[in-house]
C-alpha cells in the first residue's frame, strides 16, 4: 500500500465518496473525484494523476464561494485536505 492509497482510505473513513470519470479515449480513468458535505460547505478533490490534484471548500449557495483551496501532488493535496478542520469550528477556514 503506499501513501496515497492510505490517505484515500483516510478520506472514504471520513466520509468522502469517489467517482472515476473515465476517458473514452484512452479507456481508463481520466480522473477520480471525491467529495463530502457538510452543512453550508462542501469539499472535492479531484486525482488527475500521482503528481496532479486540487481540492477546494466551497461555501454553499447560488454562486458556490470557494473558502479554501489546494493544488500540487496527490499526497500533499491529501494531506492538506485532512488536516483542514471542520467548517464551523473557530480555526477552521470560512
């Protein structure tokens, strides 16, 4: 098992749920994405490779507000993600 595949399983027991969007072309997935709600907020991050992902916290509403946002490779976007604490508390980013 190596360090991505550790800090998925650590996403999914939180809560998160994944969806791979494949690629029609080249027949395997073009990127996987996960996300999870929360009240008023959202997080996703989506894997387009080992060395490329992006999550972000949205704000809710007609015009999802991004509150919180991470680019770079895969383990430090995953890292990033689960070190962000939950929306509502004090030191959380809202």
């Amino acid at each position: 098992m190596t360090a991505i595949d550790e800090g998925l399983h650590a996403l999914i027991a939180r809560g998160f749920r994944f969806q791979h969007i494949g690629d029609d072309r080249h027949g395997g997935p073009a990127v996987i994405v996960g996300t999870f709600g929360w009240p008023e907020f959202s997080d996703r991050i989506e894997i387009h490779g080992e060395h490329e992902a992006s999550a972000a916290r949205t704000r809710a509403g007609a015009a999802e507000e991004a509150v919180w946002s991470q680019g770079g490779d895969t383990l430090s976007v995953i890292a990033a993600l689960l070190g962000l604490p939950p929306p509502h508390e004090p030191t959380a980013i809202a």
